[in-house]
C-alpha cells in the first residue's frame, strides 16, 4: 500500500497492481490512459457487488423500506463527497449528476445570463465547458475566451486580470477554467477564484482532470461550483459525477424546468410548480441509486491508498516520463517529441501531450502513433481530447483558418474531421497523449520510452 508520508516504492504499487488491477500484467497491457479513466479496482467491485448481494434496494423518494435504504445509502455517499472535498454542508451542496457534463449543463442553463452579463472562459477547457457558451449567447451574454501561451501552455496572469477587470457590477458574469488541463496537463492556479470574485465574478472550477492525483480542499478554496465525474478518481462506478455548489452560488440558479425529483409540488390544473429545496430541484428524475453507494466505497479506496501518496507517485513517473522523451534525439539532434505544456513537474499533472517528428522536424501522423501503440498493446489516446482550443494554440491552428474553412458553402452544416484535415492543409489535427495514473509503474513509462524510440529507429518517418 502506497502509505502517506512515505516515499511511493515499486514495491508498493506492485502489491497494489497484483490485488486490484490484475488484468493489467496478466495481458501486459501498458496502460496509459488515466486521464480519460481511472481503471476499477477490483475490491471497490466486490464490495460493491456484495452490497447489491445482500440488500433489497428500491427506488428512492418513498418511505418503503427498499426505498429508505437506499435514500440512507446515496445520502451516505452525499456526506463522503463533502467529506472528500473538506466542504462544510452548512455551505456546500452535492448534487449527483451522470458525469461532469451534466453538472455543467445544469450550470449553463440555470445560470442567470443576461445582457450586461459574460461568459469569460480559458482557451484551455473541455467541450462540456465551452458548450456552455451557447447559453450564454442565447441569453446575450458574449463568451469570450483567453489564450493559453505556447510553450508551457499557461495564461497570462497580466491579461487574466485585464479580462477579470472588465466584469460589469450589475451583470452576471461566470468565469470558467479547469483546475488542471486535459490536454497539457497545466494547473491552473488555484488562487485566480479570489482573484476573479473580488472583481465579481462567479467562479465554475472544471476538476475533473485534477482532482484524481491532488486535494481539492473547498474549505481552503472557494469557487462557486465543482464539477467531477467520480470514474476519473477511483475507475467505478461510471455514470456518477456531481456538482458542488457553495448555497450562496446555488440560490442564483434558476432553473428552466422542471422534473420528476425536483419538486416539492406540481400541479396540471393549477399549472404552477414548486421546486424542491437544494440539491433536491437539480437532481432530475431517479438517480443512478445502486451505482451511488460505491461513490462511498471508491473515496474510501483513494483513502486507503492515500491521496498525496498517489500525488507523489503520479509526480514521479511523470518526470520519469518528461526526461525520457527529452532524451529521444534523432541522430543529427531533432528532438523525437515536441511537448505542448510543461517539461518539467512544477505545477502540471500527469497528463503528458506531444506529437512526434522525423528526423527532418517533420510531423509524424498522431493517427499512425496510435495504430503502432494499439499494436503494442499499449492504450494511449490521440486527437484533440475534447479541447479544440488547447488544440488550436499547440497545433498553431489560427483563428483565420478556422474560419475561412468553417463559412465554405460546403461546410454550412456538416465538416468531416477529412475535410478539416484538408482545411489546415499540411498541420497536424492532433497530437498523442499519454498519462500516468494510480496504477502506473516505471514499466510502464519505460515500455512507452521504448515505443517511442522505435520512431528514431524507423527509416519511413518523415
Ligand atoms: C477536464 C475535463 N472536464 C470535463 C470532462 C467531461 O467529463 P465527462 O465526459 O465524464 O462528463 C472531462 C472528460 O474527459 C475532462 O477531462
């Protein structure tokens, strides 16, 4: 067991691949992949399904005893939330939600856009943030977005504050960014939300990325809403994420429907309805009530291993990783790997993003690295990572091109990802990723380091 405190051992992290996650050695699968999930430790599943085993648990919402347990259990899991985030209940809200994207549409539409009001949001975001843009433009409120800067891929702090200034005091004004980006692996810091509330604004905090290798302390840190998808941290259940909510941030939402769950009375003749209090009038329709009580089991798992011990771990492979592919050189000294985002560990995640180059500084196709990986057996991811704008500042991708290829009559209403491919003739679309997670050893960096050196070698790269 990695312990807090100690120095993370191989040894350690062995003992826990051999007891919950077996397959990853028995198939000599390299995976590395943690970004886009945690892997599902095979205790947290039996606990789970021993759980389901011996107890009769029906739909919460009714006082039927199959029905209490239930409620007794997702209200359980509630307060291990608020637990796990040292978020005071008197202040803070749980509301379960599918995924993180659902918790942030249930922001985007309830949040009170108007004109007078922005969307101010970081280049550096996942889809589900930006999507967020279209309510506020429905609502005439301007989204405006600001860049990240290559090499390291982090804002401005001068042009944060000249964006954070403009905010108008009667206006409802959001500001959004991700504790730690999906895409360079960034973490952005932490102390912009005070920054930002001092000049009025509310604060959406992205934590879907971070979350699995750092402390979120809410107590120590104030945005006004967290989103999450507990698959990111502990690999199951899938299906549950939530949105934390300061009350004070919660009662500005107003939300355009309303569902089964979320009220405390409706009526057809009387044509009025009345929603329900806190989290109750955002949680819509029955929630994921049998997957819920393994939220419990998974922080208890993360506990058990120790939080800052999987920090430590994940900062060590992470350098291990960084330093070996800054070593990669082709012969004449072109670097193999062009890295978007940090090179060293100081304020960045596990989240490790680059295309690689031939020998003459060529791109080598991210779509071929991923075809040679899922031949070695080694699961990475290539793209964009649901994070266009993280794409377009490290692929070089200028707004001038986006849009002479977006307004071609052809490309109205439907652009294939061949036909985007041939709009920014000659750049490449994407890039590689590959992140370290709990589970991670040195084999596995090294396996890759070893894929990788397989690009110097070949005589057909570019
Ligand atoms: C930073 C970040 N935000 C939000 C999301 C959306 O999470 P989900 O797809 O679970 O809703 C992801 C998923 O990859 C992410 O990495």
């Amino acid at each position: 067991m990695m312990t807090p405190g100690a120095a993370v051992e191989t040894v350690s992290v062995d003992t826990l691949r051999a007891r919950e996650y077996p397959l990853l050695d028995a198939e000599g699968h390299v995976y590395l992949d943690y970004t886009a999930a945690n892997l599902p430790p095979l205790s947290v599943m039996a606990r789970h399904a021993d759980l389901l085993r011996g107890h009769l648990l029906g739909n919460p919402h009714s006082t039927n005893p199959a029905s209490s347990l239930t409620t007794t259990l997702v209200e359980r899991a509630r307060g291990a939330v608020l637990r796990f985030f040292n978020a005071s209940p008197e202040d803070w809200v749980v509301i379960f939600t599918a995924n993180a994207t659902q918790a942030l549409k249930l922001v985007g539409e309830s949040y009170p856009f108007g004109p007078g009001g922005e969307y101010l949001l970081t280049f550096d975001n996942h889809n589900s943030v930006n999507g967020i843009r279209e309510f506020a433009r429905a609502r005439q409120s301007p989204a405006t977005y600001i860049p990240v800067v290559l090499p390291d891929m982090r804002v401005d702090n001068a042009e944060l504050v000249r964006h954070l200034d403009r905010a108008k005091p009667d206006g409802a004004n959001l500001f959004a960014y991700p504790a730690q980006s999906n895409f360079s692996g960034v973490q952005h810091p932490l102390d912009w939300i005070e920054i930002a509330h001092a000049r009025g604004w509310d604060v959406l905090l992205d934590a879907a990325s971070f979350t699995p290798t750092n402390r979120l302390d809410l107590d120590r840190w104030q945005p006004d809403f967290v989103v999450q998808s507990f698959y990111k941290i502990f690999g199951y259940p899938t299906g549950v994420g939530c949105l934390l909510a300061r009350r004070a941030a919660l009662s500005k939402l107003r939300r355009p429907w309303f569902a089964g769950g979320t009220i405390s009375v409706a009526s057809v003749q009387g044509d009025k309805y009345y929603l329900a209090e806190g989290e109750a009038a955002f949680e819509e329709g029955t929630p994921n009530y049998l997957a819920l009580p393994a939220v419990e089991m998974g922080l208890e798992y993360i506990a058990s291993v120790g939080l800052e011990a999987i920090h430590r771990h994940v900062n060590s492979l992470t350098s291990r990783l960084l330093q070996g592919l800054a070593a990669l050189q082709h012969p004449g000294g072109v670097p193999l790997a062009r890295i978007y985002g940090p090179r060293s560990t100081d304020r960045r995640g596990g989240t490790v993003t680059f295309n690689f180059y031939g020998p003459h500084g060529r791109p080598i196709d991210h779509r071929d690295v991923e075809q040679r990986a899922n031949a070695a057996n080694i699961s990475l991811r290539t793209g964009c990572f649901c994070n266009p704008g993280g794409g377009e500042i490290a692929l070089g991708i200028t707004g001038t091109e986006l849009s002479s290829c977006f307004h071609q009559p052809e490309h109205e209403t439907h652009l294939t990802i061949d036909d985007f491919r041939l709009c920014i003739d000659g750049k490449s679309t994407g890039a590689v990723r590959v992140s370290v997670g709990l589970a991670s050893n040195p084999a596995d960096v090294d396996a890759f380091l070893t894929f990788a050196e397989g690009f110097l070698a070949d005589r057909s790269t570019p």
